[in-house]
C-alpha cells in the first residue's frame, strides 16, 4: 500500500475506533504497557515523549512517574484520540501533559528535546518505520532512552485472522507489515539501523480475554485497525466477517468466553 495512503486509513480509522478504543483494549494490552514503561527507565523530572499516543493510557502512567517536575507530551495521527487523551487530561487533573496530533514519521518538534521516547503498539501501523525510529533519535538528548513495543510472532496470535477476512472483503492490505516487526530480533535491528544502542529485548507471551464472541469480534473489528473497513461493510458482510472470526477464535473458547493467545515484543534502547 502506498504510504499516503496508509497514512489516511489509519489516520481516519483510528477516528472511528476512538470512542471504543478503551473499552476493547485497555486491559488486553496491560501487560505490554508495563513491560514497556519497565524497561524506559524514567525518573522524575523527565521530559518524555509518547508516540502513537492513543488515549493516553502510556502517557498518564509515564506521567505519574516522572511527576510535576516533567513533562510527557503524547502525539497520534488521529484527531479524535487526541482529543480523548486532552479530555481525560482534565478530567483526572494531569497538568504535566500535553497532547498533539502529528505523524510519527515526521516529528514537528525540536531537536534533542526529551529524555526518553515510548511507543507501545504503534510502530506496526507506521509506513516507515525507520523514518519514525529516526526522529525518536533525532528528538532525544544525548543518552536519551527509547522503549518500544509491537505484537510478536503473527503465528503466535490468535487473533491475526482479523486482517485476512478483513482483507479478502475489501481485496486490498489493511496494515501489509503489521508482523514484520515481531519476527525474531526485527525490532532490535531497526533500531540497531537508526542508531540507537539496544540494552533490551523481551519477548513474552499473553492472553486476550473476552467474554463473548460478541466482545472479541468488537474489539477486533470496531476498536482496532480494520475499523474503517469495518465502517463500509453492509450487514451481509458484517454478519460474514463475524462468524469467520469467531469460528478461526473456537480453539480458544472456554467456559467463561475466549481466552485468545497473543505475543508481545519490547525492545528498549538508548541515543549516542
């Protein structure tokens, strides 16, 4: 896929999925969240930056630690992320953050500016990766520190199944390298190629609980990636992509709902 044109789907699906983002998503991706804020290393007064922001659930947690004595700005392609993150800002009085839309690729922002840069699950759907690592390099200070996370193995996640049913409906890739990363040492290389030292690489596993099929097939088709293209389908299609999903998640129904296997990576690094 063209890489404007990547921009504009996840731009405007991430739209869509923002309002139910939370919901779906916010306890199945935990442990990659706090993995992830482990291995940055922040401390007090730190000026962190946080890409590919979403609602901002890494950037209240990096918030809490580096306190009112730093600063976390979060930044995301999608406006209405941005604008839920701004809004749970000022609802839970977090003064020390700011939020601003903008693309991870190109980093309207200055020079040797912070201290760490995050990036939980966002780099898979970023149309160059490398360009992204190298304006995370380009805006961290001298000894600056990067953590990153991505899904692993795409074998090893149950629910990548979404992206093939979505894909055979709109006859086109959704996110075409959303694994790439997650393949053996990928992830540690890229960032080994914009510069950075790596001090840290942890692949772990983990389980994505629902408790329906209803719920799984929300949270894979309305608060994730393949919600503009879920926006488009009529019923009929609906009601097909539903049921194929649900049938490729029946290895992993149990008596409480589905518990869907997934891997993560985290790769943690510091700037010359």
């Amino acid at each position: 896929m063209e890489a404007r044109l990547q921009l504009r789907v996840q731009r405007y699906g991430w739209d869509l999925a923002a309002g139910d983002y939370e919901a779906l998503w916010q306890a199945q991706l935990a442990d990659a969240r706090e993995r992830l804020l482990a291995c940055a290393g922040l401390a007090p007064g730190d000026d962190v930056l946080d890409v590919a922001c979403g609602t901002g659930l890494v950037a209240f947690a990096a918030a809490r630690t580096v306190g009112r004595a730093g600063h976390v700005i979060g930044v995301d392609l999608s406006e209405r992320m941005v604008e839920a993150a701004r809004q749970r800002s000022r609802e839970r009085n977090v003064p020390n953050t700011t939020f601003l839309r903008m693309d991870a690729g190109r980093l309207a922002l200055p020079d040797a500016s912070f201290d760490a840069a995050l990036c939980a699950l966002g780099l898979m759907y970023v149309p160059e990766p490398a360009a992204a690592l190298a304006e995370m390099r380009r805006v961290l200070r001298p000894g600056g520190r990067v953590a990153l996370a991505v899904w692993g193995e795409r074998g090893r996640c149950g629910w990548a199944s979404v992206f093939q049913i979505v894909d055979d409906e709109v006859a086109s890739d959704v996110c075409p390298l959303f694994f790439q990363l997650g393949q053996g040492d990928a992830l540690a290389r890229a960032c080994a190629g914009a510069g950075f030292t790596v001090t840290g690489q942890h692949r772990f596993p983990t389980t994505l609980a629902y408790a329906s099929a209803d719920e799984a097939c929300d949270a894979a088709f309305v608060g994730g990636p393949a919600a503009l293209a879920w926006s488009r389908f009529d019923a009929p299609t609906r009601a097909r992509a539903r049921r194929r999903y649900t049938e490729s998640i029946a290895p992993w129904r149990t008596a409480r709902g589905y518990r869907v296997p997934g891997e993560f990576v985290v790769v943690s690094a510091t700037a010359p």
